[in-house]
C-alpha cells in the first residue's frame, strides 16, 4: 500500500508512506524532506 503524505520542502518530490514505513525525513520543525535534501540540510546545519 503507498498513501501521500506531502513533497519535499527543498525539491518538492512526492514523498509516500509504504507499507508503513516513511519515505523521507521530517526534522524538528515538521517539515518533510526526501532522504538526499535531508543530508544536505543536515550538513549545513552542521556546518554552522
């Protein structure tokens, strides 16, 4: 089963729940992020 959850904040890719599982990250403010933008927005907070 796949459902929508929402789109990437940085690239706007679809991002879907299957079977359960999340595919993407959501960081501490609640926006939703594909796995790649969420590591390149974790590097750059990191930097600072």
């Amino acid at each position: 089963m796949q459902e929508l959850i929402g789109q990437c904040d940085l690239c706007k890719r679809e991002l879907y729940c299957m079977d359960g599982f999340f595919q993407g990250e959501m960081d501490s403010t609640g926006k939703l992020f594909c796995y790649s933008c969420y590591i390149e927005e974790k590097k750059e907070s990191d930097e600072k």
